[in-house]
C-alpha cells in the first residue's frame, strides 16, 4: 500500500489558499493605488485652476482700482 502524506497535503492546500489570498491583495492593492493617483491628480488640476482663478481675481481687483482713482480725480 502507498502511504499518504497527510502534512504535506495539508500544508500544501495552505499554500495553494495562501498563494491565491496573496494575489487577490496585490490586484486590491493596484486598485487602490490607480484610484489614489487618479483622486491626487483630480486634486492637483482643481488646485492649480483655483490659483490662476484667484491671481485672475487679483489682477481684476487692481485694475478696477485703478479705474476708479481716476475716475475719482
């Protein structure tokens, strides 16, 4: 008769169960990473139109200043 080998059955479907967890995490990981970068992108875009609006303003601010001092004289 063959002789089974139950640990190394045993510890071999726990690696196999690992092995698939594990590439399961790295493809969650990835995912997480791409949304991550996409939101930081999104984030940085809107910032830097927030601060060519506001230098925008500024400009406009000054020049319709200007306007009225003279204007006023």
């Amino acid at each position: 008769m063959d002789k089974i080998d139950y640990n190394a059955l045993y510890w071999k479907s726990k690696s196999v169960q690992r092995n698939a967890e594990n590439k399961e995490l790295k493809k969650r990981i990835k995912e997480l990473t791409n949304s991550r970068d996409g939101w930081k992108e999104k984030y940085k875009v809107k910032r830097d139109v927030a601060d060519l609006l506001k230098k925008e303003i500024e400009l406009l601010k000054k020049k319709t200043e200007d306007i009225l001092k003279q204007i006023i004289e």
